[in-house]
C-alpha cells in the first residue's frame, strides 16, 4: 500500500508539474519520493533552481514561507497547515519593534527559524552552519540576535570579539534535551562520538565532539572513521543515518527529541496535496516577501 501511494504521488509530479522538498525531520517514505532533502534554506535555494511552477514543501510553515520568498513565481504548498515552529512562532512584529527601540545600535540577526513578518523588520538572515560566519563579517559589532538564545550563545562563543545581546527563546524539542541524557548516553556508548545540534541548550554542547546543523550532522557522520555516534538533534535523524549507513551504528541521545510539527506531515498528507485536495498554498503580500528577500540577501552578500 505505501508503495503504492508513492507511485503515485510520482505520477502526480510529473503530471502537475510539482517539486517536492523534504526536510531531513520527516518521514523516510516522505524522504524517499522526494525531488530534494536537506535543512530548510537549502530546501528553499533548490526550489528556486528548479523549474518547476509548484512546490510542495514537507516541513513547517517558516520554511515554506522561505521557498515562497525565494520563488514567488512558484506556487507553494504546505501539506498540513497546522504544522508550524514554536521557535519561529515566538516573537512577534510588536514585541521586536519594541526590542528595537530599546537597542537602536544594534544590528537584528534572525536566524533562519523565524516568520517571514519577523524577517521584514531582521537587518540579516543566518543558518545553524553560516551564522559564525556571516555575523564575523558583519559590520555591526553590537548584534540582537533573533530567536534561540542557545545557538545565539554558541555563536557567541565563537566571536567573543562582538557585543550579541540574545532573546530568550529557542526551540523546545532540542531544549529537552539536558546534560542527564548525556552522561546517560555516554556511559551505555562510551565510544560514540557526540553529535549535536546548536540549538541544544549550551551545557549540552559543550560535551559535544562535533557541533553543527542538521544535514552537517549527517555529513560529520557519513565521513567520519568513527563507527558509532550518539546523535543530537531530532531523532528522525538516527533512523536516516541507520538506513544510509548501515555498517555504522547511531544513537539517540534523547527519546525524547521529537518535533511534533515536524511528524505532523506523513505520506498521505503528501498525495492529497498532490491531489489538490487538501494542504494550504501559501500566500504572502509582495511588501512582505520584498523586505523579507531583504536580510536574506545579505546573508548571501555575505557568505
């Protein structure tokens, strides 16, 4: 039956003329019918390099709101409209424009994981794996950066040179992960490398042996000569890696690092949307996806 489903959701493709994009959280069977996986703005840069009209992006709002952003050509679709992100959910345009006032020589960093509302008002856009990077290459030595208080501490780390005031706010599947679960992890895998994400709160990652985003996660792993990895970040993740590397083992390093927005999208969401019968376009106002485009085109300008 499944196959079956993803036989069809191939023709449907083909027929409508549709991209699929699937973020690394979702499903195996989600990932397997798909045109590209990987992180959200990768996703979103494939999308436009595509020339297909329609997107059906399997991941959250936000990042749906990306492809839109940089494709608004393109019809866009989100297979189940409830699945949204908690972090990019936690600020508004009212509370950042009173931020603002309050720091008026600060430059605002938003971090990928935000609404595309929050980026109009955002000087620059950054990823898990460029915002060392990008915020080293700024100008501005004074930063806000928007909304996880835990990567804004690592990259904090990583540039003790510059003055980044954080929000606290941050994304509470990695947050559930603590500094228990580490100790547990390691004493049952004592040869594992740890892998984490930098959204895990900063007591977390500093036991980690590698430090990064999603799909740098992967790549650390598929490369490395280690053969055993406790895995940071959400555990989808461990079933990916188990599947493409099997001669390797992998870990959770908490059962609990589960994004239920992420799980809300499964195969037959996919087909119906196909269909046209069910999921949501997503539709932005041109001032939005203008000042939005904005900031992430700084973050290309800079790196």
């Amino acid at each position: 039956m499944l196959k079956d489903i993803q036989e069809k959701i191939m023709q449907l493709k083909k027929e409508k003329d549709i991209c699929i994009l699937a973020h690394c959280y979702q499903s195996h069977d989600i990932l397997e019918i798909a045109d590209y996986t990987g992180d959200s703005f990768g996703l979103a840069q494939k999308a436009a390099q595509s020339e297909n009209k329609n997107v059906i992006m399997c991941g959250v709002r936000f990042m749906a709101e990306t492809v839109k952003i940089l494709s608004p050509e393109k019809r866009v679709w989100l297979p189940r409209p409830e699945a949204g992100c908690p972090m990019a959910e936690q600020l508004d345009t009212d509370i950042l424009s009173q931020l603002k006032q309050m720091y008026p020589d600060y430059a605002v960093v938003a971090y990928i994981n935000t609404t595309s509302e929050l980026k109009t008002l955002c000087d620059v856009c950054v990823t898990s794996s460029s915002a060392v990077k990008i915020i080293k290459k700024m100008d501005a030595d004074k930063i806000l950066f928007i909304p996880d208080c835990n990567l804004g501490d690592y990259v904090k780390k990583q540039i003790p040179e510059k003055e980044i005031r954080l929000v606290n706010g941050g994304c509470p599947t990695h947050a559930r992960i603590s500094e228990k679960d580490v100790v547990k992890a390691k004493a049952l895998h004592p040869d594992a490398l740890l892998l984490v994400h930098p959204e895990c709160k900063p007591e977390v990652t500093a036991h980690a042996d590698y430090v990064g985003s999603t799909t740098g996660i992967m790549d650390f792993a598929a490369k490395s000569s280690a053969d055993s990895f406790i895995i940071g970040t959400e555990m989808s993740i461990v079933q990916h890696l188990g599947i493409d590397h099997p001669e390797k083992k992998f870990y959770a390093l908490s059962k609990d690092c589960v994004c239920h927005n992420m799980k809300a999208t499964n195969i037959a969401d996919v087909l119906h949307c196909a269909e046209g019968s069910d999921g949501e376009e997503i539709v932005l106002s041109q001032e939005v996806m203008t000042k939005a485009r904005a900031c992430i085109d700084e973050m290309l300008r800079l790196g």
